[in-house]
C-alpha cells in the first residue's frame, strides 16, 4: 500500500491545545509520525526579566493552567533560597497539600480526556464530576479555581481555617470511595483494557534514553519521583509509596494515575492531620542577593525544573524553566508506529497533552 501522510492540528477536535502532528499511514496501520511546535510561544522566561520577583508570581503562574500551583511553588523557593530565607512549616504544608490536591484533579482530568477519546462517555463524566469536588475546595480556601495565587514569597497568604479543614474532610473521605469505586469499574471494563493494554508500550531504556519523567516513567518500571527522591519540605516529613507498574503499555499509564490520584489522597489526609500550628508567611527583602539556584518538584506530569539567576536587583538576571511535557512529547513519534489508526488518540491523550506549559 502506498503511504497517506495526514496532518492532525494545529486546530482538531481531536485535541485541544494548538500542536500539529503529521502522520504517515499505509491502510489501517501507523507507520510513523512527527510533531510541530511553537504555535502558543508566549516568551515567558523573557517576559521574567523585564518584572520584578513579586510581579513574576502572576506571569508564573500562567505557564500552566492545569497545574498553576506548583509553578509557583517552584519558583518561590528558588527566590527563598536566595534570599536564605525559610518559611514557617504552615506555609510549607499548605503548599504541599495544594500541590496534592492539584495532581489529583490533574489526573481525573487526562483520565476524563482519555474515556471521552475511547467512547467510554459515562467514565468521563464520572471522572470530571469527582475532579469539580477539588477544584471546589481548591476555590474555597484560594478563591480561584484555575489560578489559586496561594503562594507567595516567603510563604503563603491562604491559610487553612476550621471551615476548610472540615470541607477537606469531608470531600477526601467522598472522593477517596468514589475514585476506589471507578478504579474497580476501570479495572473490570473490557473495552477500557482492549483500547489499552498492549498499546503503545514504553521501554524503560527508552524512558531514560528521551528523559521521560512523571506518571509515564513510572508506568514503565522507572521508580522515580522527585517527592522522595529529592524532596521540597515537607515532603521530607511525609510517608507515602511510590506507585510503579512494568508493562510501559496505554494501561498502564491509566492505572499508575489512577492509583496516584488514591495516594494523594491519602497524603492530603497526613498533611491535615499534621498540619502546624503558627504563622503562615515571613517578611522577605525585595532585592535578592546575587547568585543561581536550581529548584525541581513533583509536578502532576513529572520533574519540574526552574533555575533562576540574580544580579542583586529587584529583577531576575535569567530564569529558564524545563516543563515535563516536551521529553514526553519527544517519545511520541517513537509511539506513533506499527499501531492501529483507531490508537492514535489513545496515544496522544497518554502524553498528556499541555502544550502551553511546553511551549511557554
């Protein structure tokens, strides 16, 4: 058969962030692929330099819109660490406990994109009802669903008060039993394992030869994660597993953040039980010494890195920030082949897709 190449985006129903893939087929089969970026460039690292520390916390916290919160994490702590400032153990577990509850309506989210791609519409919504139970409590103790601005430098400006406490409460204890009960539904659907299993496996050589970090790593055996690995307070204080799987398949990606979204859960719940008493911020200097610093946290999709300059001003000398998604995007095109044309969605739903915090 002769070679068809189709283009999918940079504008498909397919997908929802611009990024154009062009894809060689022959017949039914997939026999290879690439990808186009640069369609949402929007120099933030560039715009960094022209605002001064506190202004960028609003700039940083629109690289992504998915996860905002540790963006900003992140980047707060690469200035507190300049500054050689440390911030009170409240404030450092209210950003943990919003990072917690980011990588779970993060998960429900891609897990929701990739039912509603495979035709199981009642396991989408299903899935996107649980994620509005976060982003609701996420609104309540913020203010704002998509970007919360609890973080600022030196701390945080949200504190957790009985009101929230009670609401965390009673919305983990409910989604905890909801997201087991869709796991076991998961689990058991024929059509959920017949579009997954066996498609598009990752070797873990192939994982480390692309740099793929996150729930794609791990589902193929690579027993990483930043959070323990090398832990931003308090995740040092904090006892949590790992989960990892070895088929490197489109099911087993499903699985590992299925049961990462039950772990975080369960995490939530340590951190409110052992959640400090006193202040939630301390007051910090508007010019930073000079000096470079390497910050990484646990993002929802993997190692986030920021690394910021100072030239002693008001205003950052340099700051570059390497997302988790473009090394996951680097392996697409090794995944677009000897595959069915029906798993092209597949595919690219696995890679979580968040083409605004890749492209920046």
């Amino acid at each position: 058969m002769n070679k068809i190449s189709i283009p999918i985006g940079p504008q498909h129903p397919l997908i929802k962030e611009p990024i154009s893939f062009i894809i060689d087929i022959s017949g039914e089969r997939v026999i290879g692929g690439e990808i186009r970026l640069g369609y949402v460039h929007r120099g933030i690292e560039k715009l960094a330099q022209s605002r001064n520390y506190i202004q960028n916390l609003h700039l940083i916290e629109r690289v992504c819109g998915i996860c905002s919160h540790i963006h900003t994490t992140a980047y707060c702590y690469a200035v507190e660490k300049l500054l050689k400032v440390e911030i009170p153990q409240r404030a450092q577990y209210i950003r943990a406990l919003m990072c917690e509850l980011e990588r779970i309506h993060s998960h429900l989210l891609w897990l929701g994109i990739l039912a509603k791609h495979i035709g199981l519409e009642t396991v989408f919504m299903h899935t996107w009802h649980d994620r509005e139970m976060v982003l609701d409590v996420m609104e309540e103790i913020s203010g704002g669903r998509v970007t919360h601005a609890v973080n600022k430098i030196g701390g945080v400006r949200c504190d957790i008060i009985p009101k929230h406490h009670m609401l965390l409460d009673e919305t983990l204890t409910k989604l905890k039993i909801q997201v087991e009960s869709l796991r076991e539904v998961m689990i058991n659907e024929p059509s959920l394992k017949a579009r997954t299993k066996g498609v598009a496996p990752i070797t873990p050589e192939q994982i480390k030869a692309f740099c793929v970090v996150g729930p794609i790593a791990r589902a193929s055996g690579v027993d990483i994660d930043l959070r323990r690995d090398d832990p931003l307070p308090p995740y040092n204080q904090l006892s949590f597993s790992v989960v990892t799987h070895q088929d490197g398949d489109a099911w087993a990606r499903t699985i590992v953040r299925v049961d990462e979204v039950i772990e975080s859960i369960n995490l939530c719940a340590k951190i409110l039980n052992n959640l400090p008493a006193g202040e939630i911020e301390v007051r910090t200097k508007r010019s930073v010494p000079t000096g470079e610093v390497i910050v990484r946290a646990e993002a929802p999709r993997g190692e986030l890195f920021y690394y910021l300059r100072s030239n002693g001003t008001e205003i950052p000398a340099r700051l570059k920030i390497r997302t988790p998604t473009l090394p996951a995007l680097s392996i697409v095109p090794t995944q677009l082949s000897s595959i069915h044309v029906a798993d092209i969605p597949v595919i690219l739903a696995g890679v979580d897709l968040c083409i605004a915090c890749a492209d920046r």
